[in-house]
C-alpha cells in the first residue's frame, strides 16, 4: 500500500521559517491531489493548504501570504514552505491524499 511520510519538522522562533516535505512510498505522487492539513493540542484537525495533480495551489486564510505549497514531479514530492511563522503555527502537520491513510506528521513548534 502507498505511504506518505511527512520530515522537516522542528522548533523555530516566532518569524522563521521551515519547509516541510512530503514523500510517498510505494508509487508516484504525480497523479494525487496533495493537502497539508494540522492539528494543534486540543483542537479539530485544519486544512492548511493543497496542490492539485498540475500544481494549482489553494490557502487557508491562516496560511495565505506566508506558506508555499508545490511539486517537484521529478523527485516525487511535495513541500509546504513556512515563512513568518507565528505561535500559533505550532502543530503536528500532515499531508494527506485521497484514498490514502493519514501518517505520523511531523511536529512543529513556533516559539514566541
């Protein structure tokens, strides 16, 4: 079964930026439709940003004007850069598929 494996997570300061990654085991992202969603501590699950098969991005407006969610075919990956991260960034990020299971994430940490 196909896998998506989320990296680049980690402590940053209010400001700074991190750029999380998203690779499938298994097969080709190339034909998926690809979001990010997160989820903070006590909170539902949020869509935060999505790319379609031919790299039409969508925002959430949290994430507007400060992330970039693209493809690069060739490498079979996705990537959400973060810029201008606030505190209330700080979640656990996912990146979803349809059809496909959600994974671990990879943490995230914004602090003031």
């Amino acid at each position: 079964q196909v896998q998506l494996v989320e990296s680049g997570g980690g402590l940053v300061q209010a400001g700074g930026s991190l750029r999380l990654s998203c690779a499938a085991s298994g097969s080709t992202l190339n034909l998926y439709a690809i979001a990010w969603f997160r989820q903070a501590p006590g909170k539902q699950r949020e869509w935060v940003a999505g790319i379609s098969s031919g790299g039409t991005a969508a925002y959430a407006d949290s994430a507007k004007g400060r992330f970039t969610i693209s493809r690069d075919n060739a490498k079979n990956m996705v990537y959400l850069q973060m810029n201008s991260l606030k505190s209330e960034d700080t979640a656990v990020y996912y990146c979803k598929a349809d059809g496909l299971s959600w994974g671990q994430g990879t943490q995230v940490t914004v602090s003031s």
